[in-house]
C-alpha cells in the first residue's frame, strides 16, 4: 500500500483539528483532573498523534515513539504545570520529529526544528493563553509554524532532485531543437 504524504497541508489540517477539540478535551479532562493538568494531557493527545502521524510518514514502528511519550506522560503527573508540561513538549516534539521522519538524523534538522519549536512556543506565549479560545487559537498557530519545517526540508530536497534529473518539459523541448536544428542541415 501507498503512503500518501502530504506534511504541509496534513499538519495544517491536524492542528486545525486540534484548535477545535481543545475546549471540548479539556473541560472533559478536567472533571478529573485539575485544570493544568487538564490542559497538559490535551497537549499530550495532540503531541502523541502528531508523533504517531510522523512515524506512519518514516516507516517506522510506534515503538520508537513509546519512550518520549510516556515520558512526557508521566510529567504531566509529577508536577503540576501547564508551562513546565509546554516547554517540556516542545524539546520532546523536535527531538521526536528530527530523528524519527528521516532515516540519517542530524544536528542541523534538529537545530532547524528546535528553532521552529521555539518560534511556535513563543507565538502561544505571546497569546497569553488563559481562556479556551486562545489556547485553540495557539494550538493551531503552533502547528502552523510546524509546517514550515516540511517546506523547508521538502523545498531543499526538490532543488537537489532537480538539480539531478532534468524535467521532462526540458527533455522533451531539447528533442525538439535537436530534430529542427537536424532538419534546416538537410
């Protein structure tokens, strides 16, 4: 079966998503559990399907993805901070996602994807974030920034895919110089 992988407009999508079930999750979650906490296991939902979406892209198995999320998991319950919980995610989503989407994972996609962690982190921040409309609105301008990433790297593998193989338009409009060029010697 065919992959079909679209990262740019799936994340978008995904945090859309998410924007709108944060209210829902979280007023749900907090019959339970105090409000923080409330908020960090909804962080937690998204953080864990976003990971298990970047596996399905790689290949690879859900169990490279077991011990970040159970680690994060079990933060949520040790200490009692929505911040602490959101900065914490934000490490373990670029470290997740620069070693589990690509095969040779190096520190320059992992300085790229901290860099966009933390340009996404600072635009929640600066949101302020204390009702349920604003944390839906972070949520989803957080994943927006997360796209970015796959511009960047889809955009650099394209121009060296390009630079190797000529288009076929080229190709063919060479074919065609070659022919008439061949036909005004004769």
């Amino acid at each position: 079966m065919k992959r079909l992988k679209r990262p740019v407009r799936t994340t978008i999508v995904f945090g859309l998503i998410c924007g709108f079930a944060f209210g829902p999750l979280c007023v749900a979650t907090n019959y339970l559990i105090s409000w923080s906490s409330a908020i960090s296991v909804t962080l937690w939902i998204y953080v864990a399907g976003y990971a298990t979406i970047l596996s399905y892209w790689s290949k690879q198995r859900l169990q490279s993805i077991a011990f970040p999320l159970l680690f994060l998991l079990l933060t949520i319950f040790l200490m009692d901070s929505a911040a602490g919980f959101y900065i914490l995610a934000l490490i373990m989503i670029s470290w997740m996602r620069s070693g589990i989407c690509f095969q040779k994972a190096s520190w320059i996609r992992f300085a790229i994807e901290l860099l966009l962690c933390s340009l996404g982190g600072v635009l929640v921040v600066s949101f302020t974030p204390g009702s349920i409309l604003a944390w839906s609105v972070a949520v989803w301008m957080f994943f927006l920034i997360q796209s970015f990433y796959f511009v960047i790297f889809d955009l650099s593998r394209a121009v060296t895919e390009d630079s190797a193989k000529p288009d076929r338009f080229e190709q063919a409009q060479k074919q065609v110089e070659a022919i008439l060029s061949a036909e005004s010697h004769t």
